[in-house]
C-alpha cells in the first residue's frame, strides 16, 4: 500500500499534493471495484450452495424412501438411517458456513463499501467544489483594478475566505482517505479470517463426525463382506435352479409332459391344497365377441382372474359346487373349454391341448373338492331345524353374507313352505337348501350335483342361500314346487324297472333315477289321443290356477264339457275349451299361458313341447308373446328359463319386447331386456320397441330402453379392454324389476 498523505502537503496544495491526492483516489475507486466483485461473488457461491443444499436435501429423502424399502430387513434398514442421519447432519453444517459467509463477507464488506468508502466519495465531491470555487477567487482577487479600491478589497476577503474553508476541506479529505486506507487493512483482514474460522468449524465438525462414525463404518464394511460371499452363494444356488428348470422345461418339451404337478406342489407351500394358475384367453360377452388375456386362478371353491397390469381380482365363479365344465369344439379356435354355471357360461382358451386338458381338470378337481368340504362341514355340525343356521352353514362367513342372512332366511322359509319343498323332489332328503329354477323344485346338495352334470339345458341349480334371487325367480318358485312337479314327472313309476333315489342311495342309482325321470322323461302320462270312434263332445280346458290345494295346478285330460250351471266366475276361471283333436303339447303350452297356470306349462315341456312355437291361428303368437301381453311376471320368467327365444316375431313382425311395449308393461320389459332382447328390430310399420314407447308416452319403458342402449353402447366400447357393464344400469334395472313384483300399481302411471 502506497503512504499516507502528509497533512503539510494539502496546505501548499502542491502539485505533489495533487498528485499524491489522485492516486489515493484510484486506490479508493479500484478498492471499491474489488470489494464489490467480491461481495457479488460471494454471493453467487450463496446461491450455488443453497442450490447444493436443496440437491443434497432431496439425495436424502432419496435415500430414505430407498430405506423404507428395507424396513423388514434390520441390517439395511439400521445403516441407511444412520447414513441418511449423518448426511442430514452435515447439510446442517454446510448450511451453518453459508449463513457464516453471508453474514462475514457479503454483510461485512457491503457496510464498509456502503459507510466508508460512499463517505470518503462524498468528501471528494465537496473538496473539487471548493477547490474550482477558490480558483474562480485567485481569478476574480487578481482581475480586480487598483482604481477601484472596494472592488479589490471585497475581492481580497473572498480569496480569505475561500483560502481558509479549502484549508479545512481538504485536511477532512485527507483524513477521511488516509483512515481508510487504514481501515481497509483491518476491514479486510478480519472479515477473510471471520470467513476462515467458519470454515474451520464446518471441516472440524465434519471430521468428528466422521470419526465417531469410524467403528460403525468398519463393522458396516464387514457386513458387507458376509452379505457379498452370502450373495455369491445364493446365484450359484439360482444358477443351478435356473438350470434345473431348463432342462425341466427341455425335458417337458421333449415328452409332452403335463406341469399340474408342479403348479399343485408350489401351491401346497402357500397351504392352499387345489390350486391353478395361469393365463387364458377368455371370450367377452359384447356384441363384436372380443378375446382378451386374463390371469385365471383355481382358488378356494373359487374361479377368479385379474389383468395383467392390475391387482384388482374379478370373479368369475362365486361357488365351483354351481359350475360344470366341459371341452367345446363348435367354436372356431382351438383349445377351448366351456364353464357353466346357472345363469351363465363363459368360453374360454388355453394355449395348447395338455393345457386345456388340465385346467379341464383342475376345475374338476375344485368342484369335487367344494363338495367334499361341504360333506365334511355337514359331517360336523348335525343339521337342525333352524333356516338361519343351515343358511350359516351354506353361506361364507363374510360381513356382507351376514348383512343379507335375514332376508335370505326369510326366503328359504317361504319356499320351504310351498307343499312338498321341505324334502328333496328326487331322494326325499330333508332341509333342501338347493333348487332346479328351470323345473320349480329343491334339492339336496348330493341331487344337485347330478343335475349340473347334465348341464343347464335340462336344469339350472341355484343355491337356495347363497345366490341371490330376482323377486319373478321367487314366484316362479312359488307356483310350482315338488309336489306339484313329481305330479307330473313321476306320474306312472314302475319301480320294478328304476330303483327309487333315497337319502342314502349310491351315487348311480341316484343318477339313474333322476336320468330317467327328467331326461328320459319315463315316468310322464300321456296325453289322451283323438279317437275318431268316440263322441265329438269330448273337449278340454285350462284352469287357472287358485290358492294352493292338493290338487291345483292340473289339466283336466278328461272328458270337459261346458254346463249350463257355471258360474260367471268359474267360466273366468278357465280358458276356453278346445277339441280333443288339438290336445297336443304346443297347443296345451300355450293354453296354459293364457291360463297363467305354470303346473300345466311345466307339464307341456316335458311332454316335448316347443316353447318358441307360433300359433297359426292366432297371427302367429308365441307363448311368450301370450304371457308379456297378459302382463304376467312368473308365466314369462318361467319361458324364458326354459330356453324360449326373446326375439321370436308374430305374423305382424313383432316381437315380444314391442307386445309389452304396448301394454305398457314395464316389468316384462325388464324381464326381456335382461334377457338381451334385440330393440333395435322393427315390425311391419317399422317401428321399434322405443318408438312404441315414445308414441304411447310411457315414460318408464322410454328411460329402460334408452337406458339398455346405453349400456349397450359402453360395453362395446369396454369390452376392448375387458372391462364390465355398467352397474348403473343393473341397479335401475334391479329397482323396476323390484317394484314390477312388490308394487305394480306405481307402474300404471299412464292407465
């Protein structure tokens, strides 16, 4: 640093002052720059280690949601937290030395530039005024003339003045920059080692840190080593498996081998006896018939599948004891089995023969295995007289089975009570708790499974606990029962040629028995045939069915005549009466819906008749048309059960969806509609279901068909992706159904 100015020298002001005066000012000016440079700088390096802080901060969260990954294992978890902690505790440090270098460098510095330096600019300013204005006073002091006395004296006490203010401005300048260049030693100096002593703190803070870490770092290390020779061992034991399944799966390519065995062995590790997994193609149930790829499981009494991308599960099959399996080959791809159940059937395929064999046969083996825990838990608890507690029995023991036990209960009573039902139809086993809903009877568990073995074409078993049932269901249930039922189909037994089915019996004398009664249909009477030899006055009726007696729900096959002693209501009772000639199954069918007697229509199917004929004299009306027209609930939902088609049109071209369109009545639109009645097809006006509907103004019937097209819509959309319809439209349909059954009167809004 370059002297002090010598106070002696500002009193001449010399030009050695003034020179001595400008290169202190440089000094200052250059000072300033540097100072302010490095206040700037400092300040950039604030700014990056905060930015450094924040990285440093988001590693550690980092690290510790990798943490959170180990939290099982107690080694990894216990030393990523003391890391994580100590990385945590030197960012506290770094963050200390920022604060220290703000509050040492920039803070320091900028008050020395802001009061010191500004003070000493301001001090320049007032001494170059002063000096120009004692200038402008020699100037004036000499140009004054001699012949004007008072112009120089005046003159004279200006230059005096002016003299004596430069003298004391320019010794406070001069002061003002010699203490500077003092100051700034000191200013300067102490602030770098303010800075260094934060430096310090932090490195030492560091480094005990790190040394009491020291021990911990070197046990960690040889943790490490044990875990590394651990992990070479276990990929050489990967290794040797890998190549043991290689050669597995070369082996099983070679001779054709089944793997069921090896899906059954890594199941019996999890405890879980019958299991299967694996993927198969599954046919959707929307318009375009769409394949998709599911990940099926064979799992407790269960048939369930997920997506591949999705844990969600859906189930297939709630209960294996309701399916049947079977092999089809009507279908155009290759490897397909069929799953039936009572109110459904699902395609699906597997990727080879042997593995559509085996899943044939895992779900088998599931079936079986439903019915043997059955057996067992019946073994177990005797079976009392208590609904609730057999539906205990029947039913899961989930929160949502034991919300809905009460109404089920009350169920089970009401269709134990209908004459004949408290026994099973076929052995005569007591507390049924499984029904044939196609045939109108119950069954005992063991009845039940030789039902489903000859598939839903002949009977469709439900569970008379666990599966939920549609109020027409019950009706229909109600109408018939199995008395009325082995009225007809055991009408003329010869036990000396079929052994009779009991409790007890073996399984193929049970087979036998029901095979013979519903499929060979060997014990039905006969319907009287015309003889042309006898009197013309022989005719026939239906009766329409009255509050149960022991003998409603018949047909008089006899010789029918009508009386003149009837009553108006006993002719209101009964259908008119017909020839003995047209005593035929399709005519007695549809007799029997006009009628609403179901005992009569269940008798005409199993005397083989056509549930889907066209009755030529009446414009071709179908059975089915006859029982929507008529409004009733059970007569339709009894059809429709027994494989009646829900898109047959009459002569007019319509169908039975526009017939109930047109008597607005809604709860067999429903009915149909459930069914997947086509409401696009039109009649001879051609008109639709909803334009009926629209033009007789019923709204009900308007929003369920918009409603089904809606819903029709998104499934073909949804289907693509596997995805389900949508349960808005099951829910509305559920609460039209509800109020078709319990409350029709709110249906009439438009009679």
């Amino acid at each position: 640093m370059r002297p002090n100015i010598e106070f002696n020298e500002c009193l001449k002001d010399s030009p050695r002052f003034r020179a001595s005066l400008e290169e202190a000012e440089g000094d200052v000016d250059l000072l300033e720059v540097k100072l302010d440079k490095l206040v700037k700088v400092c300040s950039q390096m604030i700014e990056v280690g905060k930015a450094f802080s924040n990285a440093n901060s988001a590693f550690i969260v980092g690290a510790r949601d990798v943490a959170e990954l180990f939290k099982d294992e107690d080694l990894l978890s216990a030393a990523l937290a003391k890391f994580t902690n100590m990385l945590a505790e030197l960012q506290k440090y770094n963050n200390i030395l920022l604060d220290q270098a703000h509050r040492s460098i920039c803070k320091n510095l900028q008050s020395f530039i802001k009061t010191e330096i500004r003070k000493v600019k301001e001090t320049r300013k007032h001494f170059e005024k002063i000096s120009d204005d004692l200038d402008n006073a020699l100037v004036r002091n000499a140009q004054a003339p001699r012949s004007k006395p008072l112009e120089c004296e005046e003159a004279n006490n200006v230059l005096t003045a002016m003299n004596s203010c430069f003298t004391h401005v320019s010794l406070d300048y001069v002061f003002q920059i010699n203490v500077l260049h003092s100051r700034k030693r000191f200013d300067v100096l102490d602030t770098m080692l303010a800075f260094m002593h934060a430096q310090n703190a932090y490195f030492h803070q560091g480094s005990d840190l790190f040394e009491d870490m020291e021990p911990y770092f070197k046990r960690v290390a040889t943790q490490i080593e044990d875990l590394n020779s651990k992990g070479a061992i276990d990929q050489r034991n990967m290794e040797q498996k890998h190549t043991q399944v290689q050669q597995k799966v070369r082996y099983d390519s070679a001779h054709d081998s089944v793997r069921y065995d090896f899906i059954v062995e890594c199941a019996s590790e999890d405890s879980t006896p019958l299991r299967m997994e694996g993927y198969l193609f599954k046919r959707t149930s929307n318009a375009f018939k769409t394949w998709v790829r599911r990940w099926f499981t064979v799992q407790n009494n269960q048939l369930v599948y997920r997506k591949r991308s999705r844990d969600s599960v859906t189930i297939m099959e709630d209960d294996l004891r309701l399916c049947t399996v079977r092999l089809v080959s009507d279908v155009d791809r290759r490897f397909c089995f069929e799953v039936l159940s009572p109110s459904r059937s699902h395609i699906l395929q597997a990727d080879s023969d042997q593995e559509c064999v085996e899943w044939v046969a895992a779900i088998q083996r599931g079936v079986s295995h439903a019915y043997n825990e059955r057996s067992d838990s019946c073994a177990e608890k005797p079976v009392t007289s208590n609904a609730a507690d057999v539906d205990a029995q029947s039913s899961s023991s989930s929160d949502v089975e034991q919300q809905t036990s009460k109404p089920r209960n009350k169920r089970l009573e009401m269709l134990l009570a209908v004459p004949g039902n408290d026994k099973c139809c076929d052995c005569g086993s007591p507390d049924p708790r499984w029904s044939s809903i196609n045939l109108g009877i119950t069954l005992c568990i063991e009845c039940s499974g030789i039902h489903r073995s000859f598939g839903v074409q002949v009977s469709k078993v439900r569970s008379m606990t666990l599966d939920s049932w549609e109020p027409e269901l019950v009706k229909v249930m109600l109408e018939l029962g199995n008395t009325a039922v082995n009225r007809v189909y055991e009408h003329d037994v010869d036990e000396s040629v079929h052994t009779r089915a009991t409790p007890h019996c073996a399984r193929d004398v049970r087979e036998s028995w029901i095979r013979a009664k519903y499929m060979q249909k060997a014990f039905l009477r006969k319907l009287l045939v015309p003889d042309s030899q006898n009197s013309p006055a022989k005719r026939w009726s239906v009766q329409k069915p009255k509050r149960r007696t022991a003998e409603d729900g018949t047909v008089d096959l006899e010789e029918s005549v009508e009386s003149d002693t009837e009553s108006e209501m006993d002719a209101q009772s009964t259908t008119s009466t017909e020839d003995l000639t047209k005593l035929q199954p399709n005519f007695l069918l549809y007799k029997a819906v006009q009628a609403r007697n179901l005992a009569v229509m269940m008798e005409a199917l199993a005397l083989g008749a056509d549930p889907n004929w066209r009755n030529p004299d009446e414009h071709g009306t179908t059975p089915l048309i006859q029982a929507v027209s008529a409004g009733c609930m059970a007569p339709t939902e009894f059809l429709l059960l027994n494989a009646t088609k829900v898109n047959v049109k009459d002569d007019r071209g319509q169908s039975p969806l526009h017939h109930a369109t047109l008597h607005g009545h809604t709860g067999q639109v429903c009915q149909l509609l459930k069914r997947s009645a086509n409401q696009h097809a039109v009649d001879e006006n051609g008109q639709d279901a909803l334009a009926i509907a629209v033009s007789t103004a019923n709204a009900d019937i308007v929003t369920l068909l918009r409603l089904s097209k809606l819903n029709e819509e998104m499934k073909e959309v949804e289907g693509i992706y596997g995805t389900s319809g949508d349960e808005t439209f099951n829910e509305v349909f559920r609460d039209f159904t509800n109020m078709a059954n319990n409350a029709p009167e709110k249906l009439q809004r438009n009679k």
